[in-house]
C-alpha cells in the first residue's frame, strides 16, 4: 500500500516538473528599430537589404532559429544578410516582403511576433532574442541582438542604440488566461484514512458525488437533489481494495476533489 502510495506521489512531481519545463505563454512581442544615419547604399541610393528573426536559447551558448519576421532584399536577401542565411538557413517562412527596403530618415521598422515557430506552433517559454541584419552596400553589414525572456511576466525594453541601430523597443505583452472565480463546491471529508466508511459533510450546494480509484475506474456515483451546507453523506468503500480513491463533489459551478486513503 505503501509502494503506490509513493508511487502516486512521483507521479504528481513528475507532472508538475513536466508541465513547468514546457509551459507555452501566448502573447505578441513588439519589435521597433531605427537606423542611425542613412548610410550612403550601392542598392539605389538609399535602400537597403534587412532581416529580423527571433531565436531561442536552447542550450548553453547554443541559439535555435524560430521564425523570421521580415527579410527585405533584391530577390534573394541571402546573398546580402549571411548571418540571417546562416541562422534560418534561408527559411522565408514568414516573410513579409522580398522587395528592397527602401530607408526614410529618423522612421522606425515596427515587427511583430505571434510567440509561434514557423510550424504554426507556440514556441515553449525561455530565454529569446530578436536579431537584426542590415546591409546597405557589399561590405557593409550591421547586426545587432537583442535578448528577452518570453513567459508569463510582461516585458518592456529599450535597447541601448549602436553604430548602426537606434530608437529600439521591445515589447512582450503575455495574454494570460482570464481567472474564473466561480465559486466551486465545498465539504469536509473524514475519517481520512478510513477502514470503509467516509462521511462527507456539505459546506455549500452539491448536485453530484462521484467516487474514483487511483486508476479512474468509477466506484460510486450519485445524483444529490437537495444538498444544502448542512448535509451529510455517508459512503461506505468497505467493499473495495485497499488504495487511494478520489471523491469528486461538483455543482453548476464546478468541481472539488478529495483524496481518500482505504486502510481497512
């Protein structure tokens, strides 16, 4: 009895440890960037060839692409942004132009990102970065990276301008799952552990009593018509094996569940 009771216990920890490591918090990042000076380009004046992707720290220094946002260039921006090309291994899933980025001073490039991958999948909770390429002529590259952690906290950055970015923003804005405060049905249940029989003593409205064993395999189920705060139910589990059974009360507002152990 012993054994499934802490057998039943690691597998709470492991769920719980489970469920952290891949929590997936939806919510929209806000990217904004600004170029320093309009640099003198050999792409027609003043255009330029420009990526931003999001990548994700999976492992130590290792960084894993995600998705691209933009990639603005002459065709194929590949050629022209090799630190993008390399990244996302010219994936252009995701892009929103493959025309020339035309700059116009002191504006700002404003990109957005679902917290999906570029399966359509929302990317796990952790440690992420947007990372920007510019190229304005065949020699002249910049890029710049900009790291934040994607979860249930909301994030708001500025980014310290370099020799070739300014005027940056981050913003991650968690959409958070709106909280029900319906009040669910309340009981005290003794004794607790029981040699068979369990009185349930009603503090709220229950309409339903239903009795599990540790595998779900349904032992007891009632309909309760008037249960009022002041009712009791007595349930007799003399007839099962010894183990932990789960009692499950609900009403309109829902469900409150207690674990009983059988030690007959």
């Amino acid at each position: 009895m012993k054994k499934n009771v802490l057998n039943f216990i690691g597998f709470v920890a492991l769920f719980c440890i489970s469920y952290n490591v891949s929590a997936q918090t939806a919510g929209t990042l806000t990217f904004k960037v600004g170029e320093v000076l309009p640099k003198a380009s050999t792409y027609s004046g003043t255009k330029r060839v420009f990526a931003v992707w999001i990548e994700q720290n999976t492992t130590g220094t290792t960084w894993t692409y995600v998705k691209t946002l933009c990639a603005y260039g002459k065709n194929t921006p590949s050629n022209h942004i090799p630190t993008w090309k390399t990244a996302s291994a010219s994936n252009t899933t995701g892009v929103t132009s493959t025309s020339t980025l035309t700059w116009v001073a002191n504006a700002l490039q404003t990109l957005t990102w679902d917290g999906k991958n570029v399966a359509g999948t929302l990317a796990p909770d952790g440690n992420y970065r947007v990372s920007v390429e510019e190229c304005w002529d065949h020699g002249g590259t910049g890029v710049i990276r900009v790291p934040f952690t994607k979860g249930t906290a909301a994030v708001n950055l500025t980014p310290t301008a370099d020799t070739n970015f300014k005027s940056m923003t981050l913003v991650w804005t968690p959409t958070l799952a709106t909280e029900n405060f319906s009040v669910n049905p309340e009981a005290i249940v003794y004794p607790n552990p029981t040699k068979g029989v369990v009185t349930i003593d009603f503090k709220s409205d229950v309409k339903n009593i239903k009795v599990v064993d540790l595998l779900g395999k349904e032992v007891y189920n009632e309909e309760i018509k008037e249960a009022t705060s002041s009712t009791s139910k007595r349930i007799d589990l003399s007839g099962y094996n010894d183990g932990i059974y789960f009692i499950n009360i609900s009403n309109e507002n829902g469900k409150s569940t207690y674990k009983v152990l059988l030690e007959k």
